[in-house]
C-alpha cells in the first residue's frame, strides 16, 4: 500500500491524534488543578447570571455570550474546569480542522495535512492571546477552518456533481457560526470567512445565521445602550499592532504576531529569532501560493474558496498594517468616534486570525510540491496519483517543514513557558459571595479593574470580582494601555469609583444603585478618602483579604426596565445555544454524501 492508500486509511485518527498531541504540549499546566487567571482571562468556581453577565450593563457587550454560558453552567460543572475545557477542545478543534480543510480542499495526503494543522496550533497569534487571556477569541479562531469547510461542502453540495448534503453543511456553518460567536470578535471573524466563501446563492441563508448567531450581543448592545456610545478615540494608538525586533510592522503581522501588548508575548519574539521565525514561516507559505491558487477543473468550488481564503489572508495582514500608519490610525479614530459599534476594530491584530487557513493550506500544499519534486528525482513512479502526492518523500519533508514552524517557537510549549498556568482562589472569595444576600450592585476598592494578587503572578489581571459574586460589580471599563488610559462606556461606575475615592456619603452611593462596597485588601491600587466613607457603611464580612459592607438604605434602579430587558437577552441566549447545539447535532445526523 503507497503513502496514499495509509492516508486515506488513516485521515481521521492521525492528523486529530495529532492535535491533541500539540494542544497537550501547549495547554500542560492547565491540566492541574485550579483557575485560569491571566490578563483578560478571568475563570472562576461559579458565576452568577447577573445583568453584567448578559450584557446589559453600562459597559459594551465584549464578553457575551461567554459569561452567560459560564453562568448557566457552573452550578453544574466547576466553572474553572469549564474554561480550561473549551480552550483545550478549541485548540484541538483548530489543528484538527486545518488538516481536514488541507485533505478536502488539496486532496493532499497525511504529511502535508500534519503541516497544516502544526501551523494552525504553533504560530505567534496562538502564543500571544494566551498571554494576553482570551482563551474564547480561540475559540472563534478555530471555528475558522471549520466554517470554511462547511462553506465548501455548501458549494459543493449544490454543483452538478454533488458530494456533500446540503443539509449537513448547513448545520455545520451553523454550528462554526455559533460557536465562533461566544465572543463579538468570533462572530465577526467568522462572518468574514463564511460570507465571502459560500456564494452568492448562499449569501441570504448564511446572512440570517450570522445574526442568529450573534444574537445574544447585538441584542445587549441594543438594550444597554452601550453600543450608541462611541469608543475612546485614545484605544485607537493604545491597541494598534506592533512592530516586533528586525520585522516592522508589515512583517511582524505576517508572522502571524504584532499584538498590541508587548508583554504578552513569548521571550523568543523579543529577540532577533523573531525575525528569522518569520523569514521561515513565510518560506513554508510561499512554497505552496502557487498550488493553491491553481485551477482543478472538477472542483470549482474548491477553487474559489481558496482563492478567496488567500485574498482574505493578505488584507488581514495588510489592512491592520497600514490601521498603524499616522493616516491609518486618523481613519481608524474617526470610525470609532462616529460609527457606534466600530470600537471592535481597534485591536487590529486580532484580524491577523484571518489568515491562517490560508497560511495552513499554503503550508500543506508547498510540503507536497517540494516532496513531489524530491520524488521526482530519487523515484520512477509506477502510480500518478501518488507521485504527485509526494510519495514516501511526503512524510520526510512534512517532518522538516514542522520543525521549521516549531523550532523558533519551542517557549509556545508549556503554557508558553510556564506562564499559562492555573492559580488557586483564597475562600475569602466563596464567604464574601455567600454574605451579599441583598440587591444592590457592588463598587470596589482599590479603584480600578486590575489586580497584582499574592496568588495571581507578576502580571496585573482583571478583578475577578464580577464574576465570583452574585450582584452586578461596577467597573469603569477604563483600561491602562502603553502608557494611556483608554475610557470605558457609561459613566455609573466610574461615579460610584469617585464618590467612593473622594469620601461621599453612603446616600450618594444608595442614589448611584450601589448596596454593596468590597475591600480588595491584597492588591495594591488607589483607595482615596474612601477612609471617609468607609465609617457609614454596615460591615458584614472581614478577613485578611476581604472586607465587605453594606450600604443602607434601598439603592435606586430601574427594576421594571431591567426585567424585561433581561427576558429579551436570555431568549437572544437560547436562540445562540440552540444554534450551536441544534447545528452540530444537524451536521451530525446528515453526513457527508459517499461519491
């Protein structure tokens, strides 16, 4: 039996076994015990299904449906477990998918589709948004192959030799589109993958799963009103890519790196191997551009789908570059002051996920040309289909390309070196939940949104406060960035913050809807004349960690509102979920057609 005969033997086991080995090399700490507390990741052992959970707070809708979901689940299952699964399963998902993608849209064999998925999962992008904690943006980045996939089964299935049920690829482009949206960015990332790959025919069905899919935040953003606010023009500068050592920033997004924070990003892109990591990267996707973008003539949806798929790459590496320009960046501050809703595309590197199918066919098609040249001189094929597959040189050249996206990169491992890695809450945390028995919202001291713990690390991390307590937690949203101080929407909580800092009278906390104020006493940060305040506060909970009181008096809020506001939200939420689990379980049942 040739390389051919084993790899369609073996297409399913081998590339997934071998994802789960890359995820497992990747994500090893996170398979102890305890939480994921980074940056922006926040995990906790039970969430609350507050108005802030479901986006209905003064702040924009970023974390939905994400909070929700963690909500509604973590009575069940240990909310902390929760997240560590969905980035495990996501990663996987990912390389996995990539390989699939590379096998139906290249007919390529095993090797080449082991190229494609140590690519997807072993690049700067996946490093550096674990640094920076958004474990539910990869999400959205591994529904990527996937939806393209469901996009070409869709053609597929509706081209005169069909192969695929359309009712399958439906329910897979469902399925990705839902999945990709437990995040705003998911949702638009995947949008743009499934909305230019499946065809004019396709456009109107896939338009309405898109929305459907992205109920539950342009539902929030709607009934928050957050979403009429401009952006603070100052995140445009604060959140624009960045050029690493030796690249610029054209070539540091090429790389598949440049993000905003440059703290978040492993030891070796601080150094010149950055620049050679990206000279290699770049090499293993030029080696298969050609291949990639020529006709099959039977398979004209899978022509186009690659096609599209590499124009989608170079304006997502493109695009963000010239968003960090000085007129780029004038372009970008006026978007996000005048179109509600565009402070989504500040952080412009995220966008750089776009190019990844595209690199990882690249990749799978160039380890198949250089083993088919290579074969071409050492061999006499006796089989056509094989030589050009590579033959035995397949699996040798897929070995050298992997160790060329690896080899610069080894810190990925680990956690990224041990950085992403889980803590252990104090129980401070479950007794202080376990006091506030009374509505009212909580403020919290020290001012601000980060917190430098004991028990968090050396890196400052989001409270966990919103999500370990049961009442909505105020937070002004404002976020310290290279040095600037970046504004959040509304303006309630940065008032509760002030009256707090500048020793107001409890009343004033009781008219701005706060019933509960909470001490953070481990973290250092601003705590004002709260000193003042303190005093008319009713003290209900105290340890070396915590203090919490309560506020007398009924807090004003506008229950009545509230309430149906958060009947509209969870049946935004349902129709999610049930396009998530409705559109896998559909993909399920009605496989692919056999030819």
């Amino acid at each position: 039996m040739g390389e051919s005969g084993r790899s369609t033997r073996w297409a399913g086991p081998i590339p997934a076994g071998y994802s789960a080995v890359l995820t497992t090399l990747i994500t090893g700490p996170l398979l102890g015990s305890g939480y994921l507390l980074l940056r922006d990741a926040v995990s906790t052992p039970r969430s609350y299904l507050t108005d802030s959970a479901l986006g209905l707070g003064d702040a924009a809708p970023r974390a939905v449906p994400q909070d929700a979901l963690l909500a509604a689940l973590s009575p069940i299952v240990d909310g902390g477990l929760l997240v560590k699964a969905i980035l495990i399963v996501a990663l996987w998902a990912a390389g996995y998918g990539a390989a699939v993608l590379a096998r139906e849209l290249l007919a390529v064999s095993l090797g080449p589709q082991l190229v494609a998925t140590t690519l997807t999962l072993w690049n700067p992008f996946v490093a550096e948004r674990l640094l920076q904690g958004h474990w539910s943006l990869l999400a959205g980045y591994a529904a990527l192959p996937w939806t393209a996939l469901a996009a070409y089964r869709l053609r597929s299935a509706i081209s005169p030799g069909r192969r695929y049920s359309a009712v399958a690829a439906w329910g897979a482009l469902a399925g990705c589109l839902a999945a990709a949206g437990l995040t705003p960015t998911g949702s638009l990332l995947a949008g743009c993958v499934a909305l230019l790959t499946v065809g004019r025919r396709n456009l109107p069905g896939t338009l309405v799963l898109l929305v459907a899919a992205s109920a539950p935040w342009l539902a929030a953003t709607a009934l928050s009103g957050a979403g009429a606010e401009p952006s603070d023009p100052t995140g445009v500068a604060a959140f624009a890519a960045r050029a690493e050592p030796g690249l610029g920033t054209l070539g540091s997004l090429a790389g598949l790196g440049g993000i905003w924070n440059a703290d978040a990003v492993p030891d070796s892109r601080t150094t010149p191997i950055a620049l050679i990591a990206t000279i290699l990267l770049l090499a293993v996707v030029a080696s298969g551009i050609r291949a990639v973008l020529t006709a099959v003539p039977e398979d004209r949806a899978g022509l186009h789908v690659r096609r599209t798929l590499f124009a989608l790459a170079v304006a997502a590496v493109v695009v963000p570059a010239l968003a960090s320009t000085g007129w780029g960046m004038e372009v970008m501050r006026w978007l996000v002051v005048e179109i509600p809703g565009t402070g989504l595309l500040r952080d412009t590197q995220k966008y750089v996920a776009l190019a990844v199918p595209a690199f990882a066919l690249c990749a799978a098609a160039g380890c198949r040309a250089v083993a088919a040249r290579i074969a071409a001189r050492t061999t006499k094929p006796t089989d056509n289909q094989e030589f050009l597959r590579g033959g035995s040189a397949a699996i040798p050249v897929a070995v050298l390309f992997a160790a060329l996206l690896v080899a610069p990169l080894l810190d990925l491992a680990f956690g990224v070196g041990g950085s992403v890695r889980p803590v252990h809450y104090p129980l401070g945390w479950q007794r202080v939940a376990e006091k506030i028995d009374a509505p009212g919202d909580v403020a919290v001291l020290p001012g601000g949104m980060f917190r430098r713990f004991p028990y968090s690390g050396k890196v400052a991390v989001l409270d966990p406060a919103p999500r370990m307590l049961p009442n909505d937690v105020l937070q002004t949203g404002r976020l310290p960035v290279r040095g600037l101080t970046v504004s959040g929407e509304g303006t309630r909580a940065v008032d509760a913050e002030n009256a707090l800092l500048h020793g107001d009278s409890a009343q004033r906390l009781a008219d701005l809807g706060v019933g509960w104020v909470l001490v953070e006493r481990s973290t250092p940060g601003p705590l004002g004349d709260s000193v003042k305040t303190l005093p008319q506060l009713e003290k209900r909970y105290e340890d070396e960690n915590f203090a919490l009181y309560r506020v007398p008096g009924e807090p004003t809020r506008a229950t009545e509102t509230l309430r149906a506001h958060r009947i509209i939200a969870i049946t935004a939420h349902l129709l999610w979920a049930t396009l998530l689990i409705g559109g896998l379980l559909v993909a399920a049942i009605y496989r692919p057609i056999r030819r």
